[in-house]
C-alpha cells in the first residue's frame, strides 16, 4: 500500500491490471445454490470448476475517506439459461454507494434494496452506473463470448455482505430466452439456500 498518488493501467480487452494488491478468483463451487437450475450447476461442476470471475484490487486503509478502486472480469457462460453472475453483496456499511465503469463486453447490474426495491440497468462500454447506499448488487455476462470487464470504485470501508444474498438470492434474475437476455423474477428468492 503506497504513500503516494499512484496509477495503473488497465489492458484490454483482458482487463489485466499493470499492478494490484489483492487477486480475487471466483470458481463455480463458490456459486452453491445461487443458480436457479440445481442439475445443471451440478452437471457442469463435475466436468469443471471452472473460474466465473476474478477481481483485481488496490489495497487502501479501511478508513473513512479512502477509496477501494479496482476491475472485475467476469466470464461469459450460463449455468442452465442463466448467464454467469457475481455473488452480489450488499455493503456492511449500507451508507455506502459505488460507481461501475463499464470497459469491455456486455452485461447487467442487478440491484435491490432490503426494503424490496428492484433495479437493473444495462452495461455496455462507455457506460457509468452509480450504485445508491442501502442498494445490493450483482454483475451479469449476457454477452457470448467477451468478458465483461468493469471498473469500480467505492469507499474502502465499505466492507461485503454476502451471507444476505447467499441466502434470499435477488429478487430479479437475468436468464436468456430466445436467444435474448431477459430479466425474470427469480421463483426461489427468499427459500433459503440447499
Ligand atoms: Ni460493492
């Protein structure tokens, strides 16, 4: 971690970092329970545990007034006709919003609040979305064969709560049909997880 203003560089279309602290890998095994179809997670974990998605850091103090910067590369795939996702999490300080820059490929953001409220918006290159306090959140891949490569920023202390959406799972799920994503009310949200 640097005393001084540093830079980085991100390589497209890869998303390769030219430095960071912390390396994040997220295998199929990590997802237990998330996707919708059970038998076909369960199929394509024997054959693979293949990495959905990998997170690239710069590590700062969890401090207020520092800021967590770094690029999340997910994969394109479907477990059944539901397109690779991240495990979404709320932040353990709710009152802490977060910017996505989207640089390479194609995908979703989903987002919901504890109180029920749901969004989902489009990312493509070129496009900022700004994540509210209080508003979970899941990248989606609905592209075919390009990683969806995004930047982010948020407060460093704003600290991950997975366990809420490992859970309930969000409410909105993004599933291709026709050939199409298309955004679907998740039918198990809130059973519990297997
Ligand atoms: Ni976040």
């Amino acid at each position: 971690m640097g005393v001084a203003p540093f830079v980085f560089d991100v390589e497209l279309p890869e998303g390769k970092l030219s430095s960071y602290d912390v390396h994040i890998v997220r295998r199929l095994s990590s997802m237990a329970g998330q996707y919708l179809d059970d038998e076909a997670y369960a199929r394509m974990l024997e054959d693979d545990d293949r990495v959905l998605y990998e997170v690239f850091q710069m590590q700062r103090p969890e401090v207020p007034g520092e800021l967590l910067t770094g690029i999340s590369v997910l994969h394109p795939g479907k477990v059944g006709s539901e397109y690779f996702m991240t495990k979404g999490h709320f932040h353990a300080a709710m009152d802490a919003a977060e910017v996505y820059y989207c640089l390479q490929g194609q995908g979703m953001i989903v987002m919901e609040t504890a109180e029920g409220k749901t969004a989902v918006e489009e990312m493509r290159p070129g496009r900022v979305l700004y994540v509210l306090p209080r508003w979970a959140h899941r990248s989606v891949n609905t592209g075919r064969e390009e990683d969806l490569v995004t930047f982010f920023v948020c407060p460093a202390n704003a600290g991950h709560d997975y366990g809420t959406i490992e859970q309930s799972g969000f409410r909105k799920i993004v599933i291709e049909r026709n050939g199409e994503p298309a955004v679907v009310d998740n039918p198990r949200w809130g059973q519990g997880r297997l």
